[in-house]
C-alpha cells in the first residue's frame, strides 16, 4: 500500500503585502522585531484544462498573503478559509541570518500541539511561520515561510488509490457539501450520513457527532489547497495528528475527502477526491508526545534556502520612469 | 516625464465630473451606478471575481465603500502570448462556440466565432506535411523549423527576460540550510511542478520553459471604474510558476503583440497608495464597446421580440427578472425598434451585461491570460 504524500503549501505573497509590510515597518515597527500576528488564506485547488491539448493541469498549493494580512478585519477571497501566523521582521540581513530558525519553527510548532492537546481545537491546526528581511531602499524583501506539519510514525498509507468524489458520494450528497461549504467556508469538517440526509459538522464535535455512526460511514473532509490527482493537499498532516491525538481509538483508518469544488462543476467533473487511509498499529503508544515537525518551504532552486522578492520592477520611480515610454 | 503625465491624469480625473446620465447604448460608456450593478452581476454569476474596499484613503466616494473594484486572484496563464503568433495557415479554422445559458438561448445570434481552432494539429508538420508545404519557406527550408523558427523570432523581450527570471545568485543570502529538516521526509510530494508531456507540444510553444515545463503564470486581475473615461478599467498583477512576482517586461509578455507598450502601461494603482500594476489604457474602450454592444443588442432585441411572440417567455422572464433592471434612458435606433409602450417588452441588452462582455474584449488584449471565465457557462 503506497505511502500517502502530501502537497506542500506553497507561499504566495501578493505584492501589496510588502507595500504593507515597508509602511508597517516605518510607521509601526521602527527597529522593533518581535513576531506579530499575520493572517493568510487558502482556498480549494484549482486545476485548468489546457485548451490546447485537453490535458488538466492543476494549479499550485498555495497560501496567500495578501496587504491586509496585519489587519484585523481582514477581507478574504471569496471560499477561502483564513489562517494565522506569526511574522517576525528582521532590522539586518545578518540577524536575518543568523537567527535560530529551529527554535522559531519549534516554537510554533508547540503552539500547534498545545492547541491540539490541551484546547482540542482545530483552529491553529495550519498555523504557520514568517520570517523576513526587508532591504526597503533596494525593494527587495528576503522572505522564508514555514508550514510546520507533524510527521506520523509509522505513516499514513491509502488502502487504494484516491478516486473522484463521485464514484464514492451521490450527486446529491456532493451538491449538499458544495451549499453548505458555499455559506458557511470551514477548513475540516466531519461528514456523516443519517437516514438518507448528509450532514456536515466541526471536528471539533467528533464524539457526539460520530456517537451513532458505524465507522464505515464516518468521513473527514477538509478544504484542500491541492490540486494534484493524488497528493492531498497539507492542512490534512495535521488534521491527521489531530484526530490521532485526540480520538486514538477510532481513527487507524478513516475515510478522506479532499474537497476541491468551490463551485458547481458546471458539465465538467468533480474534482474532489475521497481515499481511506490508515495506519499501522503500534503509533498510539504514547498518544501525548509531541512528535516530530516539518515544513519549511524551499526557495525556488528547490533548496532549504529563502526566497527573494525583487520589487524593484515595479517600485523603483526610476525604473518605472524607464519603462514608460 | 512620465510623472507630470501622471500627475496631469490625476487632476483630470480629480476635475471631470462624474457621469449621471446612462449612455451605454450610445458611447459604450456606464455610470457608477451601472458599474456597480453589472459588477454584482458579474460576482453573482461568476464568484470567482468579488468586489474589494481597497485602501480607505482612496476610495472614491462615487461607488459604494465595499464596493470599489473588482478582483479575481490566481487566474492561469499557460502560455505566452507570443506563442500565439498565427500564421496564414490557420485562417479558415474557425468554429462557432454558442453560450446558450449566457444568453439564455440556442439562437445564432449569440453565437461566437472561435477562429483558429485546428491550430495545435496544423503545427504538426509529420501529421499534416500538405498544410505546411504551403507555407512558403523563404530561408530555412524544413517546414516546421520556419514556422517555430519564425515564433521564436517574434517573442518579445525574451533574452531579457530570461535572464531577469533567475536572480542574482549574489543577491540571495547564501544560507541554505539544509540540516533544519534531519531527514527526507517520505509524504512529503515532490515539488509539483506542472509538467506537461513532451507528445503535443511544440518547443515554440513551450518558449524559454525547460525541459518542457510549461510555465503556468497566473494573475491577479483587477476592475476599476475610470472615472474620466467612464469606462471599467482592467489591472494586472501577474506571478510566475514560483510564485515571485513579475516584472513588467515579463507581463508584457502575456499581452498580444499589438497592444504591449502602447495601451498596456505601468501605473499606479488608483485604490492603492502605493502599488503599480499593469493596466490597459481605457481610452478605446468607450468605441470598441460600443460597437460590440451595437452588435450583440440587436441579437437580443430579436430574440426577445420572437419569445414575447411565441408567448412562451413567462419561466424566462421570472428568472431574469432578478436581475436589476436597468433600463437606458437615452433614445438611440434601439429604442425606436422597442417602440411598444409596455414596461419591460423588449429592452434589449441590459447593462448589467456590460462587464462580462467588457471581460470578452480585454481577453483579445490578453489572450493566454484567462480572464474570461465566462465561457466557461
């Protein structure tokens, strides 16, 4: 049974957060670099089909930030779900340097498990890391992010392969999801299906929701920011730790969604798709322990490195005056 | 230079008022009022585009606070526009694309031409070795090397900006560190990139992609309400396949070859204080509107005079009838054919229309971005 692997998130800043970011930093930051809250968001995974050659080719996984990400009434894409951050400026590219980005990830990372183990929330679930260097006179921003997900040991594996939504779910069923999510966007949900009507519920009530329902007919769904045909998108690691954290006796094997469809697929198809994954006994013995974190993102050439943004193109008036002809 | 011209921009918009009366039938130009009307529209239908506050500090305050501009995030871009150089070959391939829920009927009328339709199978020169004879191969006499040969030549500002697309090695910290994650981790997917099948892709089309990737860029696409031209106005900010954001000689890649550097411009975004953007020059939108509006609502006028005919319009009629109903004050020869007194006979098209085919027009300035997700109904 192959191993289930997931989509990394894929950081996408909108150029008007680092419009943001250079005015927070002279007007509010100044030399200060303590970590602020950030909201990003995420919403389902497009794929396009390629008019072309009629192939379907699946859009990243991404995470965007966009200008308003220090607001607190930030205003969301539509069918986007928000997730908060921590972002931490730093005055010099030497102390962006030389910082100890383990104990950054690691710290927010505890702050994940904390929220599973002791509130039993699924509202950190996706916390993620910021960290960046701002060279404001040349507009470049040096940028890493960190997508912290625990590792589950042994791992996850699906019994077949993931299939569309609808071979396993009647239409019906799918179009009920779709309106329900449509009005009310949420990251995971539990699903179930009670004398021939779904019904849709935070995992937060797995116990009283799931309370009557034989485990077959038991699905966990979430929104998932992948698009690709077999790789569930990350938010799903640790839902996944979540559910075995905190419901270790009912959840070695569980029926997924991976929802992807914001909206009616009009003659097209579903594209959602539904696998049952489980794991190997032996992972429970100490439910409790933190396990093990990844997931910083790597840079463009594929390494462990940050990326660069280079405003320059479109924020230098110098350069700007160049092009304008 | 550029600066005064942008300053005298903005004091022309601060000074010209804002238009009152509905003119869409007779210049192609809409209100505040219509605007907001055919942006609901144009959300309600299509979701992907929602309306934005924008900064608070430049809100105009003609158009509703939440409701200052459009936007949809995150729209595909497959290829460049360069690859999209046609040739004489594919001239008669053409094809009629009908959007029967768009327009709500069958009727020929809505039809839309598709040219170039066998486009992808007539560059296979192994498949079709009689289209590509032809072609008259002035230089380089194998068939398919003067067809790709002659794209690459029209690729615009390639080198430099295949150069500008890696970064300065110098300019990265050099500080990966590979040791933060101790090991590989197995469920982690390998990066997922795009990647397309080498079989039916020409390397013209793939341009500077290596290895065949195709290079998905995407954009963010923007709607403001020009208030000089009276026109919607369309924004673009574009990222490639890593996500970084692009340079403007980069976008202009994405815009045919007519338009980059003349109506598509750099400029500041006007609900931002400090974002720049690419932008189509709205000063021909108001005409070219126009016409196409011309066009279209005389296939509306015919189709509704032939339903109130046939008398079977009530289950239509409820339908539309959500909409706003907006109806143009002025007295052009559409109005003349709508003579009949009865409220809402024949209207013609009704402007709540407007920015889905204002969205049809600006995908012919930007024809690989797909802006027009309208088609898709």
């Amino acid at each position: 049974m192959p191993i289930v692997q997931f989509a990394p998130l894929n950081s996408l800043v909108e150029p008007p957060f680092w419009h943001a970011l250079t005015d927070f930093k002279i007007d509010v930051l100044r030399l200060d670099d303590t970590a602020v809250p950030v909201t990003a968001s995420y919403s389902a995974g497009r794929s396009v089909k390629d008019r072309e050659t009629g192939r379907e080719i699946s859009l990243g996984c991404n995470l965007s930030v966009n200008g308003d990400a220090y607001k607190e009434d930030l205003q969301l894409p539509p069918h986007s779900v928000p997730v908060t951050g921590i972002f931490k400026n730093f005055n010099t590219i030497e102390d962006f340097k030389a910082a100890d980005k383990t104990v950054l990830f690691n710290s927010v990372a505890d702050e994940i498990w904390k929220s599973i183990i002791e509130d039993r929330s699924t509202a950190q679930l996706s916390r993620f890391l910021l960290i960046t260097f701002a060279d404001l006179k040349k507009y470049k921003y040096y940028y890493w992010f960190a997508f912290p997900a625990f590792v589950a040991k042994p791992a996850w594996v699906i019994d077949d392969d993931w299939k569309a939504a609808d071979e396993e779910f009647s239409e019906d069923a799918l179009v009920a999801i779709q309106q329900d999510l449509h009005t009310n966007p949420r990251p995971f949900f539990l699903i179930r299906t009670s004398s021939g009507k779904l019904e849709l519920a935070p995992v937060e009530s797995y116990d009283t929701f799931f309370a009557e329902v034989p485990s077959e007919q038991r699905t966990i769904g979430f929104l998932d920011p992948s698009a690709a045909p077999s790789n569930p998108g990350w938010p799903l690691r640790n839902l996944l730790a979540y559910l075995r954290a905190v419901h270790p006796a009912s959840t070695s094997k569980l029926r997924v969604i991976c929802w992807r469809d914001t909206e009616l697929p009009g003659e097209g198809h579903w594209r959602s798709r539904v696998g049952v994954l489980s794991q190997a006994a032996g992972a429970s013995a100490e439910a409790h322990a933190k396990p093990g974190a990844v997931g910083w993102e790597k840079n463009v050439q594929g390494k462990l490195a940050p990326r660069m943004a280079d405003l320059a193109p479109m924020m230098d008036p110098t350069r700007l005056a160049d092009q304008a002809v | 230079m550029h600066a005064i011209q942008q300053q005298y921009w903005a004091v022309r918009d601060y000074l010209s008022p804002v238009l009152k009366e509905s003119k869409f039938k007779e210049h192609g130009r809409i209100t505040p009022e219509e605007f907001v009307a055919a942006g609901d529209f144009l959300a309600y239908k299509f979701p992907v585009w929602s309306w934005e506050r924008g900064d608070a500090s430049k809100a105009r305050d003609y158009l509703p606070a939440d409701k200052q501009y459009l936007v949809t995030r995150g729209v595909p871009c497959l290829r460049r526009a360069t690859a999209l150089a046609y040739t004489d070959a594919d001239e008669d391939a053409e094809r009629l694309l009908s959007f029967g829920d768009l327009s709500s009927t069958g009727n020929e009328a809505d039809e839309w031409v598709e040219t170039h339709t066998g486009r992808a199978n007539t560059h296979d020169s192994a498949a079709n070795p009689g289209e590509i004879d032809e072609i008259p191969d002035a230089d380089d006499g194998a068939g398919d090397g003067g067809v790709s040969g002659a794209m690459g030549g029209l690729s615009l500002g390639d080198q430099g900006a295949s150069a500008g697309e890696i970064p300065d090695m110098d300019d990265i910290p050099d500080m990966e560190e590979e040791d933060l994650e101790a090991a590989e981790d197995e469920a982690t997917a390998a990066p997922t990139k795009p990647v397309a099948d080498s079989e039916g892709l020409e390397p013209c089309e793939v341009e500077v992609a290596k290895g065949n990737l195709l290079q998905v860029r995407t954009y963010d696409v923007m709607i403001t309400y020009d208030k000089y031209y009276q026109t919607p106005r369309i924004w673009l900010i574009g990222y490639d396949e890593n996500r970084t954001p692009l340079t403007p000689s980069q976008i202009f890649q994405d815009v045919s070859a007519d338009h980059a550097f003349k109506t598509v411009t750099i400029e500041p975004f006007p609900h931002s204080a400090t974002l720049q953007a690419a932008s189509v020059h709205p000063c021909k939108h108001a005409s070219v509107m126009k016409k196409v509006i011309e066009r279209m609502n005389q296939g509306v006028i015919e189709e509704q005079q032939a339903r109130r005919a046939s008398g079977g319009a009530p289950v239509q009629k409820d339908k539309r009838g959500k909409w706003l109903f907006r109806r143009a004050s002025g007295n052009g020869k559409d109005d003349k054919i709508s003579a009949p007194p009865g409220e809402e006979d024949v209207e013609g098209m009704r402007v709540d229309f407007y920015l889905v085919v204002f969205l049809k027009f600006i995908a012919s300035i930007v024809p690989t971005i797909e802006v027009d997700s309208t088609t898709a109904f």
